[in-house]
C-alpha cells in the first residue's frame, strides 16, 4: 500500500540557512500535519493543512511556514536555522472523511551545524 | 485541552512474558486515542485506535489496548513480549475533534526486552 513519502530523508544546513521539507500524501489523503521531534522528545504538532487552507496551529515558530498545493502535498519551509532546529520532522496525512487516523511518514531529519 | 500521561519512561520485561504500557488521559469529550510505536530511526507506526466502537481494542502484532472511562486510561498490553517489540510507544490524543486538529502525545516509554 501506498504510504506518505517525505523527501529529503536527511538534511544538513548551516545556522541562519533556510530549509524547506515536503510530504506527499498518501492518494486520497486531504490533510496534512507537521510534527517536530527533538532528540528524545514527544513529536510535537507544528500546523495542519485541510483542502489547501490552514487549518490548526500548534508550536510552530514564526521563522517556519508551510502551505498545501493543489495536487495536495505539502512543504515546510523552515528559515533563519538555529541549532535548536535539529529534528526529525514528521509529516502525517488524514484521509477524506470523519476518520481521524494520521499516517505518519519516514520523516526528515534536520541537522543544523 | 487534552492531555495523555503515560506512566513509566521505561519498562523492561523478559522475552516471551506479559507487556503492560499504562497510559492516563485526560479529555474534555469522548476521545479518540491512539497507540503508536517508534523503532530506532524510524517513523511512527499506528499500532491501534480506539473511537468508541468497543472497549477493548486489537490492533497489530497481538497488540490490544482496553479503554476504562471511569479510571480514564487506555493500558496497552500483549501477552507474551518477542524481541522486536522492543522499541518507544506513544500514547495519544486526537484534537477536539475539529478535523485537523493536531495529535498530542504522551512522553513515551521504552520497551526492553530482555532475552
């Protein structure tokens, strides 16, 4: 079965450099979510996406932003890096409908030097 | 708000004995909850849910979970450990129901098996 790709799997960047993350949901997948998990750490929600329009937000700083396109994937662009910013970056999706199962995808892991 | 509390950061158990992750949750409605599980380096995986159905849940790899309205947990359990379960399980919590709402997880706990 077809799962949620995230691209890249692993990321290196210097402080102050800008990063953008994306997810590719799964087919027929509507909503999108982001969640930070620093080292030994809860993942923690950032924001969702439902039919390309914002729709929760959780932790997420003001240096980061993300959106959803029309094929509804979604990126995260993440500016200004600090060390701080080292994770593994979740992206989950939701099916269309009242179930409310999140799939979670591979991740991204972030380095920040 | 929502909340989840899951009990102990580590648990250590023997191969092939009885597992016993406890999780608390705290909701101002009827929840949906939810156990995932985390292998070293890798992503998160849905073990099961519960929405209100039935009271006792199975899920994957003999996995089950019983939600307890009045004691307000949803204990994850499995008869008899096999190494490759070693790993981190999340407890969690969707949002208000609101659709998009993020998930809140609880701490985690680490699984050992001892072989």
């Amino acid at each position: 079965a077809a799962g949620v790709i995230q691209s890249p799997r692993h990321l290196i960047k210097e402080k102050r450099e800008t990063a953008t993350l994306k997810c590719y949901p799964i087919p027929r997948h509507d909503t999108v979510y982001w969640y930070q998990q620093g080292p030994g750490q809860d993942p923690q929600f950032l924001i969702s996406f439902y039919e390309k329009m914002q729709s929760d937000k959780g932790s997420i700083p003001d240096r980061f932003s993300a959106q959803q396109f029309s094929d509804y994937h979604s990126e995260l662009n993440m500016s200004s890096l600090e060390l701080g910013d080292s994770a593994l970056y979740f992206c989950a999706t939701r099916e269309k409908g009242p179930a409310d199962t999140q799939y979670f995808g591979p991740g991204t892991r972030l380095t920040v030097l | 708000a929502q909340s989840v509390t899951q009990l102990d950061s580590h648990v250590s158990v023997s191969e092939g004995t009885p597992v016993l992750l406890r999780c608390n949750y705290s909701s101002s409605y009827s929840p949906s909850l939810f156990w995932y599980v985390q292998h070293p380096n890798k992503g998160l995986q849905l073990l099961l849910k519960y929405t209100s159905a039935a009271t006792l849940v199975k899920g994957i790899n003999g996995f089950e979970a019983e939600f307890k309205k009045s004691e307000t947990s949803f204990h994850l359990t499995k008869p008899s450990a096999h190494m490759s379960d070693a790993a981190e399980y999340f407890c969690v919590v969707s949002g208000s129901g609101g659709g998009a709402d993020g998930l809140t997880f609880g701490k985690g706990t680490h699984l050992i098996i001892q072989p």
